[in-house]
C-alpha cells in the first residue's frame, strides 16, 4: 500500500527536533523507519510531518563508561551486535539486537525508535527492564530521565510527551560477578517472539544469588518486570528447584492474549519455560 500524504524536515540537531515536534503534535520522528514506515503504508498513522534525525551528528555513540553505558539515539540493532565490549560486559545485549528480525531491518531499526515505538513484542524492553535502563528524554522543558519500568505505559504508548524525543538510553554498570542473558522463541527467524525474557544476575562470593533483575515481553500488554521472580531468586543458591519456582513465579505474572503467534495459555507456559531457560543460560556464562 503507499503511505498518505506527509511532509518532510531533515533536522540538524535534536534541539531543532524538539522545536518542529513542539509546533505541531501530529509531526513524528523519523530514525531506522522499521517500524514508521509499515504503519504508514498501511495508514495506521497520518503524520503531518516525519522529522528526520539521521543527519543529526553524533547520535550513533556507544559510550562505555565507568558507571554506565550510554546508547545514542541512532543506535542501529546492528551497532548492539557487532560491539565486542559488549558482548563482554553484557552479552544479554548483542543477543537481544542479534535476534531482532533479519540483516536489513538491523541495519536500520535503532533501539530508541524500538522503544519509542513500545510494541508489546518488542525485544530491547525485556533486555532494558533487565537490565534497569534509563531513558533520556530531550523535550522543550530541558531533559530528564525516566525508569524504563516507567517509560513504557501500555501497548504503543509511552511517557514521551509532546515535543519530546528519546536522546539516550542509559544502562546503569554493576560491579561484581554479573551474568546475563535474553532469550527468545519465535516461529521462526526473524519473528516477532512468542515470549522473550532478559535475565541478569548479580551471584555473591558463595555462589548465591545477590541481585536477580528480569524483565519479559510478548506476555501481557507491555514488557514487565517479573518481581515475584526476582524475589525468588535474591539470597538463595541458584538450584533446579530455586530456578523452576522463579519461572512458575514469572508465569504466573503474565497475561498474555491469543494471536497468531499462539494461544495465551501456550504463552503463558512458554514464560516459564524461556524464563528458566534464560536463568540457566545466564548462569552458564
Ligand atoms: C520485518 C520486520 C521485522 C521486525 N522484527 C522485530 C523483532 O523481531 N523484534 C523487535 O523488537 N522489533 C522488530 N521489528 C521492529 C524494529 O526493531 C524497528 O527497528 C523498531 O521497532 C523501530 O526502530 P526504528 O529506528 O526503525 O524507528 P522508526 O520506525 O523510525 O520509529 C518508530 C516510532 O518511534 C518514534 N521514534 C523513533 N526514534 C525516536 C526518538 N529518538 N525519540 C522519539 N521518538 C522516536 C517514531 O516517531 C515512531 O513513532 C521489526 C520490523 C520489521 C520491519
């Protein structure tokens, strides 16, 4: 299908962004496309304008700091995969962007417009709740910084509000044994996933857990974080029995509908199952 009529601005900063989006509410940012141009083309949406960001300079950063790691807001899928650093510090990282849909869509799909786009099946909201990302907002008010546990509001709705855009997400570091790990089934590759859970795991000098953080998606209305599983987790040994009650805790949790990816029981049971996969392939690491 063709898009309906929309005008166009390539801005050269985000202050100019903020200025354009502030004007006229129905003007929209425009980063990888991935996810704006198949609403277009199926007229989901009717912007009045697409506020293009891609030639703003210096948005694609990944910034490894001390305390945090900081992620431009063009950052590519793809920019995630292929850091090595990463695949160090956090692996639950490149394994999310490494799943998402295929070569192209990676290339171009950015994980700010992945959260601003707040698809319940999305796959960085799980590794971000995991993970306790924070998002920068740029708005006419200034900047601020939101919990990713409250960035996401419901099903394509988020906390940005009018003018704002997402300048970074921030991924707080953690001293310590850490491990993590996300995974994800889908029918097949490239999928949106049936269920994806990220899991990281603070383990202390004796070997039990000290901090467990686990965020889900594709089960409810929105990515949320599986606290009851948390808990089950923080203080005890990582056992098959402490795992298998965390993941019936995280089922328990979830409110999965019925679509074409599989019935909400079948997806609810599939929460368990990948929440103890993604436990044990954290732990493995
Ligand atoms: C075939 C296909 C398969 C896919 N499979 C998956 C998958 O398996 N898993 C998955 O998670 N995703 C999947 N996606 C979605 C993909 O990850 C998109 O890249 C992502 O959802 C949106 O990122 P984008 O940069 O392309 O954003 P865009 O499409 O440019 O924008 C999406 C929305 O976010 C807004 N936006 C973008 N950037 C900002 C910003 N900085 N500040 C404020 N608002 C902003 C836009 O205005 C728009 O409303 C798939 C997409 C396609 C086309």
């Amino acid at each position: 299908m063709r898009p309906p009529k929309f005008g166009y601005v390539r801005v050269s900063s985000l202050d100019e962004a903020v200025k354009v989006l502030e004007a006229d509410e129905n003007a929209k940012v425009l980063a990888g496309g991935q996810s704006l141009m198949p609403m277009l083309k199926l007229r989901l949406i009717r912007p009045s304008y697409l506020v293009d960001i891609n030639q703003v300079p210096n948005l694609s950063y990944i910034s490894i700091e001390k305390d945090v790691i900081r992620f431009g807001a063009l950052v590519r899928h793809h920019d995630v995969e292929v850091n090595g650093d990463l695949w160090k510090i956090y692996p639950i990282l490149p394994e999310t962007a490494i799943q998402i849909a295929d070569p192209q869509v990676r290339n171009l799909g950015t994980m700010a417009g992945s959260l601003a786009h707040a698809d319940p099946a999305a796959d960085w909201p799980a590794a971000l709740i995991a993970l306790r990302a924070r998002v920068r907002v740029l708005g006419p008010g200034g900047e601020r910084e939101v919990p990713i546990d409250d960035f996401i509001k419901g099903p394509f709705t988020t906390d940005l509000g009018r003018g704002e855009v997402i300048k970074e997400v921030v991924v707080p570091r953690i001293n310590g044994n850490v491990k993590s790990s996300y995974i994800k089934l889908e029918r097949k590759a490239g999928d949106f996933a049936v269920v994806g859970v990220g899991v990281v795991i603070k383990l202390s000098n004796d070997g039990s857990i000290e901090d467990a953080s686990i965020g889900v998606t594709a089960a409810g209305p929105k990515p949320f974080r599986a606290v009851d599983a948390e808990k089950a987790l923080i203080g005890r040994k990582p056992t098959d029995d402490v795992i298998m009650d965390a993941a019936e805790k995280a089922m328990n949790m979830a409110s999965p509908i019925s679509d074409i990816r599989g019935s909400a029981d079948y997806k609810k049971a599939m929460v368990k199952v990948i929440t103890k996969k993604a436990i044990k392939s954290a732990l493995s690491r």
